[in-house]
C-alpha cells in the first residue's frame, strides 16, 4: 500500500466563480458549501504551504464534454442556460424538482467539468500527486440527461479523458447515493474499475447500486457495489471499506485512483439515512489516500451546510499532510456559527441496534467478495 505519509504536492482546484450561480434559493445544492468549504481552508492558512498550490479552474470545451456526453445535449444545455424556450427541457431531464434551469448554467457546470480535467492534467503532468476538485463529483449525470442535480458528468469526462492517455483507472463513490452515472459509462469495459458504497438502493435515490450490478462483458468483475443498511455508522462502514476497497485495488494496480468525497453519509444529513460523523470521513479520507500514490479527488454531496466545508477540509488536510487546529477560526466562526473542526456533539440514531446492523454489512460484504473471488 501506498505510504501516504510522505508529503504530496497537493492542488486544490477553486476560484469564486464556482459559487456565483446555483440551482435556485431552494435547492440542497447550495453554492455556499463551495464558498464556506474555500473560505474555511484559506483561514486555517491551507493555501500557503509550500507543497499546495491553489488553482483557479477553466471552463471544459464543448470538444472535452464530449468525451461523454452526446453532442445533442450539451447544445441543448447550453440553449437553456440562454433561456431558448423551444427545447424540450423535460426530454434533457431538467425541470421543477432536482433539475431545474438557470440562467447561466452552462458556463457554471462546465467550469466544474474543467476542473475535474484541469486536476486530471495536473496530475498525468506530473505537478502534483493529488488534486482536489471539489465542485464537481457530480455522479449522476447521463450522456444525453440531467439527473440528481448533475448536469455535466465531469467525472466521466474525465476518465475517458484518462483512459485516453492509456492510463487504468479505479474510481471509488463513497457518496451516499450510488455512482449510476458513472458505472453506467464504464460498465462494459475492464479498464476502469468502479466502486461504490452507498445507501441501500431500496431506500434511497437513484435506487440502482444493487450487489449483482458487477459489469457486462469485458467489463464483468469490474463494477462492484456495496449497499448499506439505513442508519449504519462509521464503525461498520470502514470495516466495509477496508474488506472490499484495498484488495480490490492492490489486484487492478490502477494508475490513477478517482475518487467522488461526497458526505452525505454524514449522521445529519437531511437527504439520506446512514450515521457517520466528520471522525469518520476522516478516517475514511486516511483510508482512501492510502490506495495509490496518484489521487484524482472530487466533490460530490452533502447538504447539511455546517457538515460539508468541515469534512471537506479535513479530507484536504488529508491530502496535503495538514493538521488545522480544532477550534474554527474566529472570523469563520462568527459568519457562519460553529465551534470545531470535527463534531462537537455525538449525534446518535438508536433505531436499530448496531450489532444488528453489522450483521446485515456482514452479509452484503460476503456475497460481493463471493462473486469477486477476493
Ligand atoms: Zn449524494
């Protein structure tokens, strides 16, 4: 396993445009995540270590979009950004709900896609041995749709463009929700590896991410999926974690590790059902950084405003070999409320009992290391 310890040259991609637009004043994407998530890293002074570089992103071409989304569509998006009534918005997957039209998005998305690509750039160029793209991770999006508040498929985008530098790449979701969009694109082939830990799929949006979802073709035994009960913690999660991810990669000696950071597996948010605390993302990051000495990481969701920048900061502490102080900084803390950096109260769901639950892990994580041979 790769020894993490050592200091990696860490780029964190970020720049006020990422939050100027959004999905509209009701949406739980909420561009201040992005906003309170840069702001928090910048007053702990996370930008002026020698080995991190904060970079501004650019916006992808319609040419690198391309690489996964149908040419049709991304006319299409770029049409509605504009406010051309005559597109049949619902036929893209836009409208009332989880994806709604803005003015501007499609300047806004593809600035998310241009990160992701720009991070991947950075790191085939050897400037950096991890890259943080957090505006994007956006897991859900189709070729030719929109879905769960994923316009652009950015890390799709940039795979393929990876795949294209004859590079092999293993992607890990620990977004609460499955990576469909992703699995999706990669599902008949065996030089990406993806792997997803979410929330039952009975339970929970888009409601794919099943144990039998394992690839197609030359891609059989490279999807792989491990559904969650409701309410499991930390404790099980890792040992999920640890059981499948690990082996999973040290057999498929990938040249890029792709990760989607989503935290919505966080106890609080308002979205999902699992119980994991900021410790346990940070576990989890500590895990994650261990699997490959070249890190592609991305954003994903999270919508408990006080959650998000908190576990997100300490992923790139993670990343950059940084430790914050506990406490928040004074001005972060009267802006937006808060005390420390991790949680300060333990918020426990005694709904089902853990020794139960873990059983539960148990079984799911036997039937996919059965069909994978691990
Ligand atoms: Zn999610």
């Amino acid at each position: 396993m790769y020894n993490y310890a050592m200091t990696r040259q860490a780029v964190f991609l970020s720049s006020p445009e990422l939050w100027e637009r959004g999905h509209g004043p009701d949406h739980p994407l909420k561009p201040e995540r992005l906003q309170r998530t840069h702001e928090l890293l910048e007053e702990y002074g996370a930008f002026t270590t020698p080995n991190v570089r904060l970079v501004a992103p650019r916006p992808a071409t319609d040419e690198e979009l391309a690489l996964f989304h149908k040419e049709e569509y991304i006319d299409a998006v770029h049409r509605l950004s504009e406010g051309d009534p005559t597109v049949p918005a619902r036929r893209y997957g836009f409208g009332p709900g989880d994806n709604p039209v803005f003015a501007g998005m499609y300047d806004s998305e593809r600035l998310k896609a241009g990160a992701a690509l720009q991070a991947a750039e950075l790191l085939v160029n050897e400037e950096c041995d991890v890259a943080f793209s957090y505006s994007g991770g956006l897991h859900h999006a189709g070729p030719d749709f929109a879905s769960g508040f994923c316009i652009f498929g950015d890390i799709a985008v940039a795979i393929h463009w990876l795949l294209r530098q004859g590079l092999r790449v293993a992607y890990v979701d620990i977004d609460v929700h499955h990576g469909d969009g992703v699995q999706n694109a990669f599902y008949d082939t065996d030089q990406v590896l993806t792997i997803s830990l979410h929330q039952d799929p009975r339970s929970l949006f888009p409601g794919t991410g099943y144990v039998h979802e394992i690839g197609a073709g030359r891609g059989q035994g490279y999807s792989v999926n491990v559904p969650l009960p409701p309410y499991t913690g930390e404790d099980s999660y890792l040992w999920a974690f640890r059981q499948v991810v690990p082996p999973l990669l040290e057999r498929f000696a990938a040249d890029v590790v792709v990760t989607q950071l989503g935290v919505d597996t966080h106890v609080r948010d308002p979205l999902a059902s699992l119980a994991l605390t900021t410790a346990g993302h940070e576990a989890l990051f500590q895990a994650l950084a261990e699997l490959g000495p070249s890190w592609l990481a991305l954003g994903g969701g999270g919508y408990d405003i006080s959650v998000v920048p908190r576990s997100w900061t300490l992923a790139f502490g993670v990343m950059a070999g940084q430790t914050f102080p506990e406490d928040l900084p004074p001005g972060y803390q009267a802006r937006y409320g808060g005390r420390t950096l991790r949680d300060d109260e333990i918020i426990r769901l005694e709904r089902l009992p853990p020794s139960w639950l873990h059983a539960q892990v148990e079984k799911v994580v036997a039937v996919v290391k059965e069909q994978l041979k691990l």
